[in-house]
C-alpha cells in the first residue's frame, strides 16, 4: 500500500511540475516595406517594371525573388541592425537608389514569441533618380502592417 501511495505522489509531483508548452500562435512578423510602382502619366494606374533586380547596398546581395521579375509590386526587409537601408533598383541595366532612414523599437509580444521589430519616423530618399520620377510619401510615421502599400514609386 505505501508504495502505491509513494507511486501515486511520485506520478503527481512529476505532473504538477511539467510547464504547458508555449507556441507562438500570434505571429510577431516584423514589417517588411510593401513598394507599389505606378505609371508616371496616369497616377492611379499601377505599372510593371520590366526586368526588375534589387539588390542591397550594404553587401550587395541580390534579393532572389526580384532578381530579373516583372512586377508592380515589391516586398522588402529593412535591416534591424542598422537605422538604415539602401536598396539599388535596377530596371534593363539602369539603377536607382531608394535609400530608407529609421528608428527601431522592440516590441515584446509574448513569452514564445519574444521580440518582433517596429520601425518608426521612415524617411525615404532617392539621390539617384534615374527610372523613378517620383514617390510618395517621404516620410512616414511607422511600419507596422503588412496589410497595405507604404510607398508609392512613380515611373
């Protein structure tokens, strides 16, 4: 009897101090920039950019997916560990620079999920305006959705 009772408090010790395991079901994704490209004669018509490639100033890697795509639209990380991102958009050979300015705050979001990043006070700049006519807007307070374009390039 006492070593039923010895296995019965045993079993229950070992089960009361077992932890529920933590999944993360929010998905904490850090923004990445959504770029929409319209036509430079009618605004609110987008257009493709033929034979697109873009590739980071920093290190010069090609991103894979944009590498020689036609495409209206684009979406492209920021770099976290910096409070800034270059990107050369290139179009049949031509580059453009599209350079982006920001601050970083963490986010806690949970214990299983931990950290995800929020930029804020976004300046964009294009010292080389080659392909690009315009874009709109310059600045823009935060990124923190997914759900909508953030920048609209003119071509």
């Amino acid at each position: 009897m006492r070593k039923i009772i010895f296995l019965l408090g045993f079993v229950l010790l070992i089960n009361t101090s077992c932890e529920k395991d933590d999944f993360c079901t929010q998905n904490p994704v850090t923004p990445r920039l959504i770029i929409r490209f319209y036509d430079d004669t009618n605004r609110e018509t987008t257009k493709r950019v033929q034979n697109l490639v873009i590739n980071s100033e920093a290190n010069s890697d090609t991103i894979a997916r944009y590498n020689g795509v036609s495409t209206d639209s684009i979406v492209i990380p920021l770099n976290p560990n910096a409070l800034e991102t270059i990107y050369n958009f290139s179009k049949d050979g031509v580059v453009n620079q599209f350079s982006i300015n920001y601050d970083i705050q963490e986010e806690y979001v949970s214990r299983s999920c931990g950290y995800k990043i929020v930029y804020t006070n976004l300046e964009f700049s294009s010292p080389t305006n080659t392909w690009f006519t315009d874009f709109t807007p310059k600045t823009l307070l935060n990124l923190n959705d997914q759900t909508t374009a953030h920048v609209q390039v003119f071509h």
